[in-house]
C-alpha cells in the first residue's frame, strides 16, 4: 500500500523494495487505515451528521459483475470495507442489495473495540435497511440475531402487516418518508436523532443514486478496480440525473496491486 495524495516528503521517497510513496511495500495496518479514513471531528457545536459512501467500480464503470461487487474487489479493498464499517455508528444499505448479498449482521472488531468505546460507540455498527415495501426475509440472521437491532428506514404509507412482521423478528422501523418511499434528508434526521451521526452507506446503486439526488452525500470513498467488465452492470449509482452536477474534492488516494482507494469529499468541506 502507498499514499499518492495528498503529496508529502514521505509520498515522494523511495521505498527499500522499489516504488515511491508513503506505506509502499507493506501492509498498512487497521490502525493506520483508520486514522485515513477519520471522520471529522466535532465541531464547537457537538456531531452532526456525516454520510460517507463505499463503492467499488471497474476500470469501464461496473459497479458488480454478476450482479455482486465481491468479483471486482480486492483483499485490500475488503480490509478498507471492514475499516469503514468499524469506524460507523451505522451503516445504511437498500434491500435490493441485502436480499443479493445476502447481508449478514455487523460484528465486534476486537481490533477497533478500544477506538470504538473512546469514541461512545456501541461495540459493532447497526444496520439501516431502506426499503419501501419491506419485501424482506425477516427469519435471516440480521434481523433475528444482530449484536445491534438492525433498523428499517421506510416510509409513514408502508404496510401496518410488514411492519409487525419485522418488527416482531427483533428490527426497529423508523418512519423517515411521508408516503411509501423513503426521503434521504429525513433518512439521515432519523438516524442522527437515533445518535448515530457517522454514516456509512454502501449502496446499492439505486440507493446511492437517491442520495446523490437528494444532495446528502458527504463523502465518496472509491475504489477503482483495474478490471474490465464489458456488459450491462450498473454503475454505482442510479436513477434521475441531478440538474447540476454536484463537484466533490479529491481528499486522498491510496494504491495497492493496481487498486487505486480514493476519498472525495463535498468540494465546499473543509477537512
């Protein structure tokens, strides 16, 4: 792994096997990871609420390959992805992506338990599901056995039936839409009002196409793969076209076996 932006001293040297930049020729560890993808701090007026995406996209834009993003990732990529989580109060995902991925509860990281309990975190990150009509499996793991209640963000009109169901299995719903659908800015209300202020959400593609319109994104976290695809996946994200296209900064990169790991943030951010 090597930091390529921002650029410092340590970016530009050599390292002992060959290569430049910060980190090469070595795993970098969780703590290290981490540290690069901190959330902002508070500011004078307490936490408030920061939604950061995880995506993965090919070289010509898949964001899956047979409808899954495992194909297209990395081991690297799959430690940053645990990092994300462990550093989240929540991390919130729409029910196509669960019921393709076959979601399974967050678990406890003893390797982030002492930074997650200095920071009033819970031991593992609860699981938002954003779902309109609630056509859920809610026998499976992370609804009956989640270390923390996995929550069910849909809307004030969704089905009085569906709603006891999940909620009988053990999930807490939250009204965060005035009709069916879910509204992303009261998405993100309801959950800070929750306390869970550090958000991750990591798609799907519609989902994160929803955010984007709605103009609550905070933070890309990118991974470009260097793969070729072809076909007719998604990219990572969906839906209506915004009217003006929102500029996020480059805040980072790093690099790993062709892998490229970038943060963009809001370009009007300061980090």
């Amino acid at each position: 792994m090597r930091r390529l932006f921002p650029v410092t001293d340590e970016t530009a040297a050599p390292a002992p096997g060959g290569g430049s930049g910060e980190g090469a020729g070595r795993e970098w560890s969780l703590a290290e990871l981490a540290a690069a993808y901190a959330y902002p701090e508070p500011g004078p007026g307490g936490p408030v609420p920061w939604l950061r995406a995880n995506m993965v996209s090919t070289l010509d834009g898949a964001a899956q390959h047979d409808g899954r993003s495992q194909p297209i990732s990395s081991a690297t990529d799959m430690r940053i992805f645990g990092t994300l989580r462990a550093l989240a109060d929540v991390v919130v995902v729409g029910a196509e992506t669960v019921r393709k991925e076959g979601y399974r509860p967050a678990r406890a990281r003893e390797d982030f338990a002492a930074l997650r309990e200095a920071a009033g975190q819970r031991p593992a990150p609860a699981i938002a599901v954003v779902t309109a009509s609630l056509d859920l499996d809610f026998s499976l793991p992370l609804f009956t056995s989640p270390l923390v209640p996995t929550l069910v963000l849909t809307g004030a009109a969704a089905d009085p039936g569906r709603i006891a169901t999940a909620e009988k299995a053990g999930a807490r719903v939250v009204t965060a839409g005035d009709g069916i659908g879910v509204d992303p800015a009261r998405a993100v209300r309801a959950l800070a009002d929750l306390g869970h202020t550090r958000l991750l959400t990591e798609g799907g593609p519609r989902l994160l196409g929803q955010m984007a319109a709605a103009d609550v994104l905070d933070e890309l976290c990118l991974t470009l793969s260097p793969m070729l695809t072809a076909g007719e996946a998604q990219r990572i994200a969906g839906g209506p076209a915004v009217t003006v296209p929102h500029r996020f900064g480059l805040v980072s990169m790093l690099e790993e076996d062709g892998f490229l790991f970038t943060r963009y943030g809001r370009s009007r951010t300061a980090y």
